[in-house]
C-alpha cells in the first residue's frame, strides 16, 4: 500500500498534468520547447501536488540561470525608472541577466506565479513591497532560494535581507520645515497604499512633526492618495469640495503630490499662495504648469542597484547585509512657499 503522506514524485506529477515525465522535466529545466498549455498545466500539476524536485534541483544547483528577476505589483510610476536602471545596472555588471514579473492589483494567487518566476528560471529574486505575500515568502525561503525584499521589512522569523529609504526621518524634516519656517498649522497628509511600509513610515515621521510641534493630530486631515495621480486628485478634490480648511498638503510621493496640484488648480486655487503641496521621492517630472516641487529626495537609483548586488552576494554564498537603509534629503523648491530653490 502507498504512503498517502510521501511526497509527491515527477511520476505523481506526469499523471496528473496528463503528459509524460519528460515533459515534467522540460518543463522544470526549461531545457527545451514545451507548448504554453502543456507547461501551464505541469505548473498547476506541481502546485497542487506541492512537489518538490528535489532530485532535480540537486542536479540545477549547478545549473546557474545567469538571471535574477524583480517581482512588483506594477513598473507603470515613473518611480520604477530609476530603481530599475540601478537593478539593470548591477545586473549586467555581475554578468547577469534581468527577468520582471509585474502584476497589477493581485499579486499571487496562492504559489502560481511561481509559473512564470522563480527557482525554475532565476537564481534568485527581488521582491518590491508587497507584491508577494509572507506565505510565498516563507514557502521560498525554506527552500533555500535567494531572495531580497525592497521597501518591506521580512516576515518575523525570516532573515531575509531588505533594502529601504529613511523614510521616517525625512518626512519629519520635511513637514518641520512647513511648521517651522513657514507656520503652518493645518497640514494635510495623503497616505500611501495600504499596507505599504515606505506610507507607514511616512505617516510616522509627519506625526511626529506635529507632536513636536504641539499640534494636535486631526484625522479629518488625512486622505489615501495611494502613490496615485489619479486617487490623490480625487482626495483633494474631496476635501476642497467639503471645505476642509488647510495651509498645505504632505503627499505621500511624488506622483500624489502632482494629484493635489491639479486638484486645486482645478478648483480656481494657487500653489503655494494658497495650499502648498510638497512630495517624497523627488522622482517628479515637471510641468510647466506646476510650481518646482519641494520634496525628499530619496535614493532610489541606488535603491535598486544595492538590492541587486545584495541578491548577487546571496546568490555567490557571501553574506549579504540583513538591512540597508539609505538616508535621504530635503530638497526645498517653491512648492512650499520659499522663494529660492535647492537644485
């Protein structure tokens, strides 16, 4: 009598995806041509098995892909323009190649994206925020796959290397120079993505500000912009039409920020005369329409290329760090009510 509790074999896995174990293993090596449906139904073959080709990854641990992939939820933000260019950039200088997985809105129905990244076509993988849950995360791990978070701490128990932006520390200088040299008292602040943590570190450092300050925090100043154009515009415009009183708006970045200046625009209002707008990233493209942004200026070139040779030196068996975060700088433009401008 069988087992029920073995683990699942290639034999297991053929049967089920209805072909024959050569297939099985074309498709895991990735060694020759296999029609999209027949792999697609090896993958789900495997995932529903949870095999686990242990004989065969003894035999591709020496079999280097030469790739690392970037899994993100989406590439679309102007953001993603330099943290991939410094991604690429190590890359192609430890003579490897770039794969990205990009999935916008839902990231990982249960461990199918490994389908088209992961063990089977990378040697290891950058994962932005929250774009793979602690489940995946942990599943990949055991396994001893090489992985690097951007902008995300790790699951606890997990020591996966992370790289991040100070993120805390330079949203509090930059809403202290708003209190501070220009006395305003009613600044509004859009949040990031839920459960984003470069938006929960954000919002600590302005809460800090106003409590250094003496000013109370007033959740009828606090709006989701999502990291969006779109979703900032709509807050703002909410909040001009409710008429909520404020001096000026903390965007949780950049594009958030263009959001808000259209909204008051929009609404027959001037920036900064009459709200001033400021941002976080200093990824922004200028318009000529909009006022230069005062904003963070965060690393974010460097960002990508440091979390691309943390995974190399991962991958090559050195150690890598467990935390990098890189500082960042108050850039003041006019945005904010100065009349000079810090390049």
């Amino acid at each position: 009598m069988s087992d029920v509790n073995a683990p699942a074999t290639i034999a297991d896995v053929a049967k089920k995806a209805g072909v024959s174990t050569a297939t099985v293993s074309r498709v895991i090596n990735q060694n020759a041509p296999v029609a999209a449906a027949t792999a697609a139904r090896v993958w789900a073959a495997i995932d529903a098995l949870n095999y686990h080709p242990s004989a065969a990854a003894r035999g591709l641990a020496s079999r280097k892909t030469g790739v690392i992939g970037l899994l993100a939820d989406d590439i679309s933000t102007p953001f993603f323009v330099p943290i991939l260019r410094g991604i690429e950039t190590a890359a192609r200088a430890a003579g490897y190649g770039l794969l990205i997985n990009a999935t916008p809105g839902v990231v990982s129905d249960g461990p199918g994206f490994r389908r088209v990244m992961g063990p089977h076509n990378t040697d290891g993988m950058l994962v932005f925020a929250a774009s793979l849950d602690d489940e995946d995360l942990a599943d990949l791990h055991g396994r001893g796959f090489p992985l690097v978070l951007l902008h995300r701490a790790p699951p606890p128990g997990l020591d996966i290397p992370y790289v991040t932006f100070e993120n805390k520390s330079g949203a509090r200088a930059l809403v202290d120079h708003l209190i501070e040299v220009h006395s305003y008292q009613r600044i509004a602040f859009l949040r990031g993505p839920e459960n984003h943590e470069d938006s929960y570190w954000r919002e600590l450092g302005y809460r800090a500000s106003l409590d250094a300050h003496d000013i109370p925090f007033d959740p009828a100043l606090v709006a989701t912009g999502g990291f969006s154009q779109t979703q900032a515009r709509d807050a703002v415009r909410h909040w001009l039409n409710e008429g909520v009183v404020m001096d000026a708006i903390f965007a949780g970045d950049d594009e958030a920020a263009t959001g808000a200046i259209i909204a008051i625009q929009e609404a027959g209002k001037r920036v900064p005369e009459d709200i001033a707008v400021v941002g976080f990233d200093d990824v922004h493209l200028s318009h000529p329409w909009m006022p230069p942004l005062t904003t963070v200026r965060a690393p974010v070139e460097e960002a990508g290329r440091e979390a691309a040779r943390q995974l190399i030196r991962l991958i090559q068996t050195r150690k890598p760090e467990p935390l990098i975060r890189l500082s960042t700088e108050l850039i003041i433009r006019r945005s904010c009510g100065c009349p000079y401008e810090q390049r």
